[in-house]
C-alpha cells in the first residue's frame, strides 16, 4: 500500500502562521494557512496512491475529499508526531507538510517506481529544514530524535537516515511560506488554486 500523509495544524486564528502578523491580521494569516492546506489536498487527491492521510493538530478539521482519512497527532515534539505517523504505516510512504502550496505532481517521488540505489527520498527546504520525506519501508526511528525547526533540521535528518544505513535521494529545494518574504517568493509560481484565488482578492 502507497500512502501519503499531511501534516497539518488546525488553521485557526493565533495558532497558525502568526509570523505573517504584520503584515497580515491574524485572521488573514490563519486564511492563506488555511487555502495552502487546500492547495496541499488537492494535490495529494489526484496522486496515484492508495492511502491519504491528514494528520492533524488540532480538532476542527477541513472537508476532506473522498478517499481521504483523519488522523489526530499524538503528543511530543514534531519528530516525535512525523514518527508515529510513518510507524502507522504499512508500505512506501511519503510525509509532506502545508506549508509548500506550490508543489505539483511533478516535485514529489513516484511511490511505486523506486529506482534502485534509494531507499528514501528527502527534500530540503531553503531555510535549512525539509518539505518532504519518503521512506520505501516507513519507520519511524529514523525521525524521532531529530531535531526540529532549526537551521539544520534537514541536515540533521539526512544523517539520520544515512546512519539506518538508507541510501538517500534528494529532492529539489522548496521554500516554506513562514513570513510575509517567503510568501512573496513563493506566490509566482503558485497556480489557480485556493491560495492564488485569496491573495488576489486580499490586494
């Protein structure tokens, strides 16, 4: 089974994406967190996998698509949450965030046409972390201990993945929207989607 797995924070006002306030409300903020999660489903919808899972943190979930399931987040640290999401599943899996509304089809690895040589795909992210983590076995102690929202998160988690003896393929830098700069960086090459749609309308 192919799985992909979301994780996600309730979009709510003051809980999410509140380094965009200034320049954005934090009503607004929570808004374009809100149309990025969107964006991010309706990527994840038109794959060709078996299994969709939204991992959130937080209780007020967005409608999800048919073929989609709702998963709460545990407790601990961030690794600890990606951890036990990939140790629920069964089969080759990939974990991506909201924050990357910009990705297509075209950035992400195929599930079930691993070259030889690669164990596990992980794609860094420009401000040191990383967007996106693929594992053909998924196993969760290859994230748990790993250091979180740091410069060298995504240094950090490829050494862990090379010391489980995995051979590590690298994915195309991508930039998380965290501030008003990175949201600017990011907006060209969004499409017609939900967080296009709502930034147009807020200028």
């Amino acid at each position: 089974m192919t799985t992909v797995v979301v994780m996600a924070k309730e979009c709510r006002p003051g809980r999410v994406k509140t380094r965009l306030h200034p320049p954005f409300s934090l009503e607004r903020a929570a808004l374009i967190a809100e149309a990025s999660l969107q964006d991010t489903i309706t990527t994840v919808t038109d794959l060709a996998v078996d299994g969709r899972v939204l991992c959130l943190d937080g209780l007020a979930a967005p409608p999800l698509p048919a073929g989609w399931e709702l998963v709460l987040q545990g407790s601990g640290g961030l690794d600890e949450r990606i951890a036990a999401a990939l140790d629920a599943c069964d089969g080759p899996t990939l974990v991506i965030g909201m924050d990357t509304p910009q990705l297509t089809a075209a950035d992400l690895p195929s599930l079930t046409g691993w070259p030889d040589g690669v164990d596990a795909w992980l794609g860094p992210a420009t401000d040191g972390g990383f967007w996106a983590l693929a594992l053909r076995e998924p196993r969760g102690d290859v994230v748990r201990g790993v250091p979180m929202s740091r410069a060298d998160t995504g240094a950090r988690q490829r050494e862990s993945l090379e010391a489980a003896g995995l051979r590590v393929g690298m994915l195309a830098p991508m930039t998380d929207i965290d501030d008003a700069a990175s949201l600017r960086a990011v907006q060209p090459r969004l499409g017609d989607g939900h967080l296009s749609r709502l930034l147009r309308s807020m200028s």
